[in-house]
C-alpha cells in the first residue's frame, strides 16, 4: 500500500498518492492513474428500522464495493480514488460537494500490523498541516475487531481548498477478519463540530461490511 502526503483540501488521514489537487468533476486526478467506479450505489430511502442511534430518516447506502452505511437525506456518493492495482480504493458521500463528508477507506494488503500503526503513521504526515493539533488516538475495539480512533484539528488553507478555515476530523480505522483494513473518516468545518460528531456515531452503528 503506497501511503504518502494526505491531501490537505479534502482533509483527509488516508492518502492514495499525492493526488492533484485540481480534481476532475468525478473527484479523480488527471494523470494519476486512478480509476473511477462506474456503479452508482444503492439507496434505500425508507430503510428498515434500525436499532441504537441511528435516525429513521436516514438512508441506507448499499456501496457497490462491499459495504452499507447510513447517512442523512441527500448524501451522494463520489469516488475518490482506486490504486493501480485495485487493492486501495476510497469512496466520498457528502451533501455539499466536500465541505461536510464521510470518506470510506479499504485495504486488502495492509502495511501496517495494527491501525494504531497505522494511524501514528499517517499522523507524522499530517505534521504539514497549519495549526494540527491531536485530539486523541488511541486503541479501540471496533465490531470485535481491533481498531483505533483518531480525532484532530487544523486550518485549512484557500489555497488548497474551496471551504477554508478550521476544520476537524476523526477516524475510526480497523481490521476485519479477514485481513481488510477499513477506515471509516469524517470532516467538517469545526463550527459544525456537535453536528458532525453526533452524526459519526450513527454512520459507526450503521455501518456493515460484507466482509466482516
């Protein structure tokens, strides 16, 4: 897995490669040999009852790469990036083409042994970012799986994205049974914070991937 500079735009703790960060409208680089799905997922828009905290008026997302999430009205799903050899791939939803967003990471040749590893990694990256500050990253279970979650903060700069200004993000990584690393990634502007927190619990209990 080819894991560099995280992208400082879209905020993200996973990055594919040093992507460009003048994307297509498909949310794919020029040029970076990054492929884009061609299926739309599924939507559920009146799911079944679900139970712990997840509102009833959510949709239910059945992802063509192998997982369902649920996610308020309105979300729509835009690729953002496949490696070359189709082992990484990553998948934005988000209402307001990026400014709010849940970005869904998956592996199948993980680098690391842990996704605490995983995480410190990633986070010595992120040191570039104007005003980084961790909030936690620490060791969790996650679906009986181990896993770690990561919450930080930062400034987002105009010239590396439309939605500038403080932004804050949190990421809860972790490694199925058969050896997948998924990692489940939010962000928003941090004024938007007690939202955007609420909302990622219930994207956490929603969530269901096929290969456990």
């Amino acid at each position: 897995m080819v894991v560099l500079a995280a992208l400082v735009g879209g905020g993200t703790a996973l990055g594919l490669q040093k992507w460009n960060q003048d994307r297509d409208e498909n949310g794919t680089s020029p040029g970076s040999g990054v492929s884009q799905s061609p299926s739309p997922s599924g939507v559920d828009a009146t799911p079944s009852p679900v139970q712990g905290s997840v509102p009833a008026n959510w949709e239910v997302h059945h992802d063509p790469w192998g997982f369902d999430v649920s996610l308020p009205k309105g979300w729509k799903r835009k690729v953002y990036g496949v490696s070359d050899d189709g082992s990484i791939k990553q998948v934005d939803y988000t209402p307001d083409n990026g400014k709010h967003f849940v970005r869904i990471a998956l592996d199948t040749s993980p680098d690391f042994p842990t996704a605490y590893d995983h995480q410190l990694d990633l986070e010595v990256q992120l040191q570039r970012l104007v005003a980084y500050k961790r909030v936690t990253l620490k060791e969790n279970t996650y679906r009986d799986r181990p896993g770690s979650l990561w919450d930080y903060t930062w400034t987002a700069q105009a010239k590396d994205t439309p939605y500038p200004g403080p932004r804050r993000a949190i990421e809860e990584t972790y490694l199925s049974r058969d050896g997948v690393e998924f990692a489940i990634y939010m962000s928003s502007p941090a004024a938007d914070w007690a939202e955007t927190s609420a909302q990622f619990k219930s994207v956490l209990q929603s969530w269901s991937p096929d290969s456990g």
